[in-house]
DNA sequence: AAATCTTGCTTCATCGATTGAGCAAGTGCG
DNA sequence: CGCACTTGCTCAATCGATGAAGCAAGATTT
C-alpha cells in the first residue's frame, strides 16, 4: 500500500499564524460560532480569506474527538444489487445530507458476521445513530450500539429492541396476490391457486407476505396446499433450480406466481425461458418489489413497488423525535 | 435531532484503571503490538479480557487524529440506479476491506457541485486516496485533493491529472455496433446504418463509442450521417422525448440502435412500446452496459458487459505501485 | 563485584480543533 | 476620577489514542 501524503496539511495553528492571530479566534471563525465568540467581522474576513486561499480543509478527526455528537449517521445495507436497495441508499444520501449529518453506508452483503463487523467499525467512527436495512440479525446489531449508546432503527427488516420502519407487507401482498388471481381469471378462464417463489422463510417479511398471499386465496375461497410456497432464498440461480426440482417432482403446477423480489424474478424467468412447461406468455407473474426493467418485461407481471421517499421519511421522524421504544411502523407500498 | 448519547463510552483509561494499568500498555495490547512494546503474555491476556467484558470500542477519530495514514479510501459515485455502479460499489468495498483500507463512499448524482463537495468532506475525514467514478469533471477533483496532498484515481471517465481506469469503449461499441448490423442485416435483410442513442456528447465514453459506432459503419461500407446521433444524456426521460421528436421530425429512422446504457435503454423500449413505428421485435438493439433483467427482455438485444472485476483489480493495482503519472488504462469490456 | 543487558512496564508530549476562563483596552455613567 | 460594562481577543485544558523516552528490577557477562 502506497497511498502516502507528502506535504503536511495546514491546520489552524498555520493559519492563526498567517493572519497574526490566534488558533482559537480561527477555529471560532471557521465554524461559524465567531459572532457569539466575539470576533470582529474584519478578523473573521481575514481569517476567511487566508483559509480559502490556503486550501484550508478542517480536520473532521481532530474536530470530531472535541465534540460531543458527531453527526455521523451509519446505514447498514445488504446488496446494491437492485433499484429498491439502490434508492434507498441515494434518498437516505440526500435526506441525511440536508439533514446537517454525514451518511456512512456500509453493505454486507447479506452475511451476518460482515454485519456484526459492521456495526462494531461505525461505532469506531463515533457514530451517532445506526439504521439497520434489511438486516439478518437487527436485534444483535441493536444490542452492540445500546451497549455504545448508540440508538439504532430498523429498515425493511423489522427488530424487537428498536423502532423499525417496513413496509405493509400484508396489505401489499394480498393486493398484489389479488391482482395475479383476476389476471388468471381473466386470461386463462381459471382460479387456481398461485405459486409463491423466493424469500427465506423465517424472514418477517417472508412471513408476512406469505400470511397476505393466503389470505388473497382465502378471500376468493380458493384452496392453497403448503406445496405451492418455495422459499429458496432470494438469489435468482437458488429460484431456478427450485422452480426446476419442483417440476421434475410431478407436483401440479400454476400459472400465476408470486415472486418475492425482482432479484428473484431474474431466476424465474430464466426458467420460464429454458425450461418452463408452456411459453411465457401463459403466465401471469406478479412481484414484490419494482424495476422499471421489469415493466418492459411485458403486461404480464403486476408489481408491487415499495415507498422508499415514505419510509424514510418516518425513519428521520423517529430520529428527530427521540423514539427509542420498539414501534414498527408499516408503510403501505404502491401499487401501479 | 435527538441522536443523543446517553453514558459516555469506555475508553482506553477505564481499562487501564480496572486492569490496574497504564493507558498505554492497554494501548499497545489492543492494536496489536504489544510484542514490540514488550508487554507480557499475562498482562496482554488480562486486558484484552476486560476489554471485552466492558464492550470497548476503539475511537477512531483518537487513534486516527495521531496516526499519520487514515487507511480511509474515498470513493465518489454519480448513481446507485443501475448494475453497474452497483457492482463497483459492492465490489469496492469488498476489495477495499480485504486490503485493510476502509471504504468511504459518497454518491453525487451526477451533480458537479456535490462533486467536488463529496470530494471536499472526504478530504476533511483524512482520506489516504480518492476514486471519482464517472465523474463530471474529474480534474477538478484532482487538483483539489492534491493541494491536501492525497491522490486520485479516475474510474469509468477519465482525466488528465491522474491515473484513470476505464473501459475499452472505442473497442467495445465497434463490436457491439458490428454485431447489431449482422443482426439487422440478418432479420431484416438490409444493411443500413443504426442510430446512437444516449449520452452526453462531451463525454469521453460517450466520444469514443461513438468512434468504435462509426468505426464498425466503416468497417461495413455503410455512410452514416451526422444525425443518426442522439446524445441527450443518459435519463430515461430524455431518450423517449428525444425519439419521440426525432420521429415527428421526418428524418430517416433505423431498425437498428445503440443505446449508451441500461438508464438509457428504460426510455428507448419505452418508446418503442408506445409510439414505436413498428413492433418491438423488428428493432435490432444493442446496450453499452450489462444488465440481468435486460438479457430477459428478448433475444434482440446484444450487450456489452464492462469488466468490473478487471476494472477494480487494474485500479487498486495503481494504488499499490503509487503510480502518480495520467496513464489511461483500457479494460476490454465482456461480449456476452 | 561491577558493568551491561533484558524485561516489563510508566510517563508524557503529541495529533488538531474546541471552548470556558480570563485579560486588556475602550466606552459610558455619575 | 473611579467604577462597571462591553468589545475583542488569547490562554490553556481537553477529547482519546499513540509511541518515544525513560526507569526500576532482575538476569547475565566480565
């Protein structure tokens, strides 16, 4: 590793000097408590000159070790490998900029220890407040920043130790499982039950889903055998060979499926595409979760589309609020 | 903002009290060199035991205001809204972590001002090195980082001030453009010249793609006017308004086209589903840029894959041998 | 026995910014 | 003139970790 610095940077001293004053009236100057500090606006010009025209740049370290809160807010994502993880991640950028804090994001991808990791760097960095996406062990991570005194909130994945803000996965489920069922109906005369693909079954959100996809079936009366639900994961090649064994097995299949996020989707229709039992065009697909890829894929597939600007919105209200009791709060999705 | 703190966290003193030491031995235990700092087995075993029994974290901002290399890595990125700085991303912070560097990154949205703002805040955090990925004005950053004397590392687009790392556009749109002709002159019999959609035309990539674009036209024989171009940036919204123009226009439209990216490529299909003057499946299409969900839209559009792995390894590669000159290395792209 | 070396620590200055306390000069008032 | 008050600064301690220098006690050599 060769990432040296040659010359030493300035600091406040090298600039007190310049200006024949003192560090103090610099530092007072440079973050803008001068007026309160009773400096006269001709030094504070001054000093504002020379630090420009030295490329001053403050030492956040040095800054960071004097101050009480630093300002630092550190999000804990799983992957950036799709336009719901991605958006979260640019608006909390955003959010948390205009906010007057420094966003620090770390992905994990979905490995738990890298998650733990994680956590246990951003509290080095002194940071102020944790959010934990879509986290595989958001209580563990709660407990190590409590430990800190480090609040924490939880996205996506809710927790039992801090505030989390998801989404209405019910809701969103049994409407878009509804809308799958119509569209079966309407084009293949018949209302059978559907398919669910993808997502962990011990994850909340899973579980959640799968409680809203039975309870669309229930509301049309329609019967659903265990056998239909194939919670593989959510990497599209672990939806591929599932979708693969299960039609090998002999087991009836459906023409409508619920698959649980566009990642997964890639690995369903990859299968479709190779192997599936009829064309693409006889299924009727619907999916938790939006790319704006998936709708050129055809009229086909029904999205559900998470409200990232919403649920972030009610994380930065519990931040400001204080909240620290273990509130989940449900964000209803968008459908179209 | 109530991101309070409520206890005040352990530090290196707490231990030493309770392990009934000094500071600096509890110091040298906890990083690692004690062995040089002759501190015995027993006293070493004793405080990293009580180190975790109190839950100590390091305060970076201490250790790092006294160290004289951060080992922090900046890395600034346009936007998280597509697979390919997704991957460099994911990708960056995993080869980082495993070099020992810690992975700071902060995305811009394609905002010059934000640009040289990210770039400005990593310099205060004490960033060993700064990678500017696609950005608009890279030497901007440059000089700006090593006025504080830290180095830089152009990714994606390149500069004139420091090293840059990028693909092999030229190369790849000229087979990329080759295959889109002997796809159209294949299922449609002619071979007339394609159209470039996306981009902007002051752009490096952009440039050079479109001198493998006209470079393949030539390698055919084919004449290709000037305003078969349409670099209207990358949004989405641009292309479809763009063609949807060019169309009303009355000037000769292709079969065939060259979409600068996935970003792109939303708004051309777009186009094509809704006021596209024949059916989708008689447009040949080509995609600088590689997306899964695109490789299901159809079997009529090629792709070019960029080669984030080789890209990363090259660029971390220059970090490592403290290369300083404004070399441009060239990673051939991936053809299916 | 004296000189030297080794072991295992501690002491203290330091990194750069922040901030309470303090101080000198000037202003206002009776 | 003397006292209080304001203005405009400087001084020095501090945040937590680090590491050069130093020191005491025991081991080894001459």
């Amino acid at each position: 590793m060769s990432l040296d610095r040659q010359q030493k940077r300035t600091t406040i001293y090298d600039l007190a000097e310049l200006a024949g004053t003192s560090a103090s009236a610099v530092s007072a100057v440079l973050n803008g408590n001068w007026k309160k500090r009773r400096i006269s606006k001709q030094l504070a010009e001054k000093i504002t000159r020379i630090a420009e025209e030295q490329g001053y740049a403050l030492n956040m370290q040095a800054s960071l070790l004097r101050r009480e809160k630093s300002h630092i807010i550190g999000m804990i994502v799983p992957k950036y490998d799709n336009r719901y993880f991605g958006s979260i991640v640019e608006l909390f950028e955003t959010m948390a900029r205009d906010k007057g804090l420094f966003p620090l994001i770390t992905c994990t991808r979905r490995d738990p220890a890298l998650e733990i990791e994680a956590a246990r760097t951003m509290l080095s960095y002194q940071v102020d407040c944790v959010i934990a996406t879509g986290a595989t062990d958001p209580d563990r991570i709660t407990e190590l920043c409590a430990a800190a005194g480090v609040r924490t909130i939880n996205l996506d994945l809710p927790g039992k130790l801090a505030p989390s803000v998801i989404s209405d996965n019910f809701a969103g489920a049994r409407e878009l499982t509804r809308r799958i069922l119509v569209s079966c109906h309407q084009r293949f005369g018949a209302m059978e039950p559907l398919m669910f693909v993808g997502g962990r079954g011990g994850d909340h959100n899973t579980m959640e889903r799968l409680r809203g996809f039975r309870q669309a079936h229930a509301d049309h009366g329609i019967d659903l055998e265990d056998d239909r639900v194939i919670a593989c994961g959510y990497a599209p090649e672990k939806a591929q060979s599932a979708l693969q064994e299960r039609a090998a097995s002999g087991l009836p299949f459906s023409r409508g499926m619920f698959v649980n996020s566009t990642i997964t989707l890639e690995g369903v229709l990859r299968w479709l595409r190779l192997a599936g039992p009829v064309s693409e065009q006889e299924f009727a697909l619907g999916c938790f979760d939006y790319d704006p890829l998936v709708a050129l894929l055809g009229d086909n597939i029904e999205m559900v589309r998470q409200d990232v600007p919403a649920m972030l919105t009610r994380m930065f209200e519990l931040i400001e609020h204080g909240s620290f009791e273990p509130t989940v709060s449900e964000i209803p999705p968008l459908l179209r």
